[in-house]
C-alpha cells in the first residue's frame, strides 16, 4: 500500500495519513500504536510487529482538548489531544508518550485516564544529557519500554527482528537523506513542502513498504537548475502546517538545513553498529541534535546552528517557534541575541497548530526577504 | 534569662540571620547556591553551601503588587508573557535592582530539580548564561504507578546525587561530609514532622489556622529545612496554636460554615482579599496539596541518599494525577472538607494543566462541586476582580443550596 506512492501522494497522505493507515490496518490486520515526539525508539515498537505511528498534530478543529489543557498550553500537545479524542483514537490499540517537559508530563496523565482500555506507556526521557547518569538511565528506559511492550503483546523481543527493525529504519532515513542532499543542491528538482512531507510519512506508515516508493522517487526525480532560490536553515522543534512550507517555495526560499524534530534531528537518528543492540539504541538517544526541552546547554545550540549555517551556506535562518512552547521560549532571547551578534540574519516565525489563516506570516517573511534580498544578496 | 520569643518574631530572627549570612558568604568562605523549593537542599546544607531560592524572593515582591511591573521589564527583554511570574519577575529583578526586600546575593551555583517543574530548569539555565556559572539539574522522572519502574527510577537518583555530591567536591575542593549530611537529614526529618503536624493543626474544628497561616508559616522549611532552628521553630509554632487557639476552642472564623480545599499556589497579590471575601462567607480555606509539598517524612533508618531520593521525586508535583487525586482525597477526608477552589494559574503549568482532570475524579469521588477560576499566581495583568468575585459569590450561593436541600 505504501511501495509505489508518487511524490504527489505522499503529499496528500502526509496532510492527512489516517484514512490510509486505517486500510492498512485492516489490510495487515496489524496493530497500530501511535506516539508524540520525540525520541520514542520507534524501532522496538516496529520489532514486535506494531506500526508505530509519530502524532504530529492534526488540522481539524479544537473541540475536546481545550476542556483537558487549557488556551496557554503548547499548540502541539493540544493538537495531539484533540486527534486522539475527537478523531482518530480508535485506530490506535496503544499509545507510548515521551515525557520531555511539564506539558508532556501531564499530555501522559491525560491521555492514560482518556483510554483506560488501551495499552498506553510512557517513555521517561532523561532531562539532562550531560553526565553519565543519562545514559544509564535511557537503556534502563529502552528495556523497561522492552518488558512492557512484551508484557502487553504477550511475546518475547527476538533479536533478530530488533536488528531487521533496525536496519529497515535505518536505511530509511538513509534514503531521506540522500534526497534532501539532491534538493538541497537542486532546490528546483523537489520543494520544500514534498521533502518534509517524505519525513513526516516516513514517521507515520510502514517502512519496509514505504522504503520502496523513496527508492523510486528518488530514482526519478529529474534535476533541475533552478536560479533566484536563497537559501535559508530551519531551527526549532516541528513547522506547521504544512502550508507554511508552501509559503517557503512560493517565495523561493531553499532549505538547505534543520534542526527539527520532524526533519534532521529525526534522520540523526541512525542506530549505530552494536552487537547489543540495547546498548545501540542507547547510543543513539545522544548522538541527535539539541532538544530545547531537555536541559542541555544553548550555547551548544548556538554553535551549532551557526555550523549549519556556515557549512550549507545558507543565507539566513528561520527560527519556528510554537506557540506557547515554554522551553523555546526560555531559550530564544538569548540564541537570538548570540546569532544575531554573529551577523546571521534571523527571522522568528510563530507558528501555531490548528492555524486557519497565514496571512500574517506571509507578509512579516515576505517583508524579512525583500529587505534581505534587497541588502546582502 | 532572656524570654521565650514567639513564633513570630523566631521567624523574623531566623530570615534575618540567614539572608545577612547569606550576603556576608564570601566573607564566610561559603558559596551561594541557588536552587528551587522542592529540591535536594539537604546537600548544600551539609556541604556548607548557603542555598538562596529566587522564588521566595519574587513571592515578597509579587505579594507587594510589583508582579506587573517587574514582569514588563523582562517582556522587554525578548521573554513572553506566558512564562511563570517568578521567573519573569526575578530577572525583572535582575534588570532594576528593583525589590521589596533586601534583595538576594548573586550565585556561584546552581541547582535545579525538575520535581518541582521544569520552568525552574529553565529559568535557572537563562541564569547561569548571565555569569557563566555551573548549573546542576537533577532530573527526577514522573513518579510513574509502577513499582517496578518506582524502584528504578530512586535508583537513577541515587546515581544523580551522588554526581551532584561529586560536582560540589569538584567547585568547592572539599570532601564531602556524609556524617554531617546524617545530622543535617535529622533535622530536616524533625522539622518536616513538626510542620506536617502544623498543617493538620486545621483538622480541628473550627480550625485554627487558614491556608494563609500556612503560606506563611511554610516559608522557614522552605529555606531553613536541615538546621536545629527551623525545628526550633515549629516546635514554637505548634505549641503556640495548641495553647493559644486549639486549647481554647478558637478558630479562623467561629461561624465557620465551608471548609475548604484550594488546589494550586495562591494569588500572592490577593491573598488577604481572598481571604477576607471567603470569610464573610463562612468559607475557610483549609489546606492544598502545594503546602504539603514540604511534608517530608524522611526515613532515618536508610541510606540518607535513598530517603532523599524517594521523598523528593515523590512530591504531588512529580506524581501522576491519580496519585494526586488520591492525595488529596486523603486531604478532604482527614480535614472533612465540603468545598474546592481550583486555580488555573497561568504562570504554572506544571500545577495547572492537571487541574480540569483532577477536579473531575474528586467530584466524582467526593460528589462536592468545585470552584474553578483562571489567573496568574503574580501578574496581576491576568486577574479580573470582579469576574472572580462574581464567581466566588455564584460559588457560595451553589454550596449554599446544596446545604439547605441536605438538611432538607
């Protein structure tokens, strides 16, 4: 079902998977479990033959989340919420949420006492990733995630279909790399919107299916030198909605590089070679990028934003702020002062889930890009 | 022989000598370390550290109506509007000087434990940029309903404060002191015991002491927790309710009609107005979850980084809403409550975003109606005096009926 997809219908399936995944659900007669982001080891899930499924939000409109998390809390986790209570919660069997920050700790709460009847575990990411104690504490995480997993399905984790798992997800942020290295260098051979909308249903369908439309579209896609593009680097968490990304073609803008959570910082995460393969998902936890919410130094953040920006060459960077997302915004005076110092042109887009109207951002990045334009480039 | 001193001026004599030992540190040879309210203080006593918590500094000036103008001066700075009031109001602070008190020595450390809420992780990390200074976060994971996982979970913070005991030797040079730790760990037992006792003093009826006398009387574990005066002074503190108030039968309100629960940090800003208006209601607030927060029952018997461990990652802060929930069911029965107030307070999500849940299963269990209202704990730009006094008064009239129809 997810092997032979066009670059068009990846497009339409990344706005809204859930209509495909349900036929598939039937289809394999498979069990579905959805979970937030980030660093859920979506490879153990996918072992004991689930399909793990990234909720990302979803555009329909607010109707029972705001009852459970009020207007001030992160557009996402709301979003998130709302799909599963108003939406799609029944094609799911189970949930595994990731507890990053104060919201999401409470998103876990809810959503447990929500779905009493379904399996719903939560994955206790360390909030310090600096001393040694994190890294103990993520493999105690990846095998207590292990035993639940196995107490629920009933059956034990075979190491051969953890390192079959493994390797169909690493080949597959294997291949999104290689095709955003293409865009990247060809802006006008794939748009920003059809390359993150490859991530994003990378992280919600079946791999071992949908590694055989990348190949494909890889394979087809026909180089195009294109001029007037400038090139900018993404940082933050998620961008949404995908509109915004229609926003960055229309006014020619080629991202070169991210940060997000839905973008590199998920190719990042390759599994290493290790005969234990515990230990190699343990490894992985701390080879991704910065996370604003876990407590990790924003100079580090800094510096590597700016090495980003020097090594693509970029010509500005695009901070996506979600709104009401507590951690980014502790963090952003400051990173934006030391960028700014830096001499790298920054533009802050807030950005907020359920968002109807765009208007707003368009004129202030058509504004930041005509001035920018008209200036240096 | 000099006369006994009351509790109050005890609690006067304590702040005074810690807040003047606290800017005299350098001089002592000490360190200044900062760290958050629910937090693992027991180290930097027992390693001479003097532990400064910027949230009591920015409760006096958010207490003094300063919250909005002190808040406005970080908006300035790039910082948003929904951030937590202590936060925004301390590096309001920071900017101006500008305070109600003597003000609060500069760091030389910081730790911050995440039990409590991961705005204080934050805040102190925006800090520690500012004079380059190091931070230590003990992450303490949700106290999840896993005996299994609880068990794990004490254990990764044992390792964690034994990192922090290691990072300590690393910035003073200093060996640290497990003996000293044991005492320091006696003290706060004692203290914590004495306070708890203090809290459920209001199990009496008519009950002796408000939710306001424990916002107050809170303040010395707060930041003394580990030392013999702060014992001291819940000793005085108990002693003096039961022979002055307990004894005598005397209560907040005499007419005492509703006693009730309040479910979140108060509007420091309206703490006296509140409690005037409940009043003339016959509506005492008695306890919350938040004031018991120092309620440690620190076992002696065990390894003193176990017992830390196991009490700190506990807090309501950290536990899931069911266990909160069944918390403060244990509250409603022990002090036989008969009405809530729950505040959805802006500057804590932490708290907050638990609220609309929580007040569903004690409705349930309990079949009281609740009282909810949205504000912001210190700006006072979020609150609307006569949207929440309606509400108060429309609240009393329900409890009111809901009387008479019993009776009847």
């Amino acid at each position: 079902m997810w092997d032979n997809l066009s670059i068009k219908q990846v497009v339409k399936h990344a706005n809204d998977p859930y209509p495909y995944i349900r036929k598939w659900k039937k289809g394999t007669g498979k069990k579905v479990v959805g979970h937030t982001i980030p660093d859920v080891p979506e490879e153990l899930i996918y072992a004991f033959g689930f399909l793990p499924v990234s909720l990302i939000g979803t555009d329909k409109p607010l109707k029972k989340a705001p009852s459970r998390l009020p207007d001030n809390a992160c557009s996402l986790a709301r979003s998130n919420l709302e799909l599963v209570l108003s939406y799609e919660g029944d094609l799911f069997d189970g949930f595994v949420l990731p507890q990053v920050c104060d919201t999401t700790q409470h998103l876990s709460d809810i959503w447990r006492i929500s779905f009493p009847d379904k399996y719903v575990e939560s994955f206790l990411a360390p909030r310090q990733a600096d001393r040694p104690s994190a890294r103990y504490w993520v493999k105690e995480e990846i095998e207590r995630l292990v035993s639940s997993l196995t107490g629920w399905s009933g059956k034990s984790l075979k190491d051969e279909d953890l390192r079959e798992s493994i390797r169909i997800h690493n080949e597959n942020k294997a291949l999104l790399k290689e095709i955003y290295e293409i865009k990247r260098k060809n802006p006008g051979t794939l748009g920003n919107k059809e390359l993150f909308a490859l991530i994003k249903l990378s992280m919600q369908v079946d791999k071992t299916e949908f590694n055989k439309s990348l190949k494909k579209i890889k394979e087809g896609l026909k180089i195009k030198k294109v001029d007037g593009y400038t090139d900018v680097i993404l940082v933050g968490i998620t961008c949404d909605p995908p509109e915004v990304y229609e926003l960055f073609d229309e006014i020619k803008l080629n991202i070169v590089g991210d940060t997000l959570v839905t973008g590199t910082r998920y190719l990042q995460g390759i599994v290493p070679d290790n005969e234990n393969l515990i230990d190699a998902l343990t490894e992985r936890h701390f080879k991704r990028g910065f996370f604003s919410p876990i407590h990790d130094n924003v100079y580090k953040n800094f510096e590597e934003v700016k090495a980003l920006y020097k090594q693509t060459n970029a010509k500005a960077i695009i901070y996506v702020h979600i709104e009401f997302c507590e951690s980014q915004e502790y963090d952003l005076p400051d990173l934006k002062r030391m960028i700014k110092k830096e001499g790298m042109p920054i533009h802050e887009l807030d950005t907020e889930y359920q968002t109807i109207s765009l208007s707003h951002v368009r004129t202030r990045l058509q504004a930041f890009f005509e001035s920018l334009r008209g200036g240096a480039l | 022989m000099s006369e006994k001193l009351t509790s109050k001026e005890l609690s006067k004599k304590i702040t005074n000598e810690y807040i003047d030992e606290a800017f005299r540190a350098h001089e002592l040879g000490k360190l200044v370390g900062y760290t958050t309210a629910i937090s693992p203080v027991e180290l930097f006593v027992a390693h001479d550290v003097i532990p400064i918590y910027p949230e009591n500094h920015s409760v006096a000036n958010l207490t003094a109506k300063k919250g909005a103008e002190l808040c406005t001066v970080t908006e300035s700075l790039g910082y948003t509007s929904h951030l937590c009031a202590y936060a925004r109001s301390d590096l309001g602070y920071r900017e101006t000087g500008m305070t109600v008190t003597r003000g609060i020595p500069a760091p030389d450390i910081l730790m911050a434990c995440n039990a409590q809420c991961f705005t204080l992780t934050k805040w102190f990390q925006v800090l520690a940029r500012r004079g380059n200074l190091p931070v230590f976060v003990f992450d303490t994971p949700e106290y999840v309903m896993n005996k299994k996982a609880r068990e794990e979970i004490v254990k990764y913070c044992v390792i964690q404060l034994k990192e922090m005991i290691a990072w300590l030797e690393n910035i003073t040079k200093k060996k640290f002191d497990y003996d000293r730790l044991k005492e320091v760990m006696k003290y706060s037992a004692q203290a914590s015991a004495l306070y708890k006792k203090f809290l459920d003093m209001a199990q009496h009826k008519p009950s002796p002491i408000s939710i306001f006398d424990c916002l107050i009387g809170m303040a010395i574990t707060v930041y003394r927790r580990g030392t013999p005066e702060c014992v001291e002074y819940y000793q005085t503190l108990c002693d003096e309710i039961m022979e002055n108030k307990v004894s005598k039968g005397i209560g907040v309100l005499q007419n005492e009609k509703y006693r009730l629960y309040w479910e979140n940090l108060p509007v420091w800003f309206k703490f006296s107005d509140h409690a005037k208006l409940l009043g003339s209601y016959g509506g005492v607030i008695l306890t919350s979850l938040y004031v018991h927060a120092w309620s440690f029952e620190f076992n002696l018997d065990k390894d003193p980084l176990v017992t830390l461990a196991e009490n700190y990652v506990s807090r309501f802060s950290n536990s899931t809403i069911e266990d909160r929930a069944t918390m403060a069911l244990d509250l409603f029965k022990r002090y036989d409550m008969n009405g809530m107030i729950m505040f959805m307070n802006r500057s804590c999500k932490a708290v907050s975003f638990a609220v609309p849940t929580l007040k569903d299963i004690i409705t349930k269990r309990t079949g009281i109606p609740a009282l909810v209202f949205e504000s912001d704990m210190g700006d006072q730009r979020f609150y609307s005096e006569t949207q929440i006094r309606t509400r108060i008064e429309a609240y009393f009239e329900t409890l009111d009926r809901l009387q008479l129809a019993k009776s009847a």
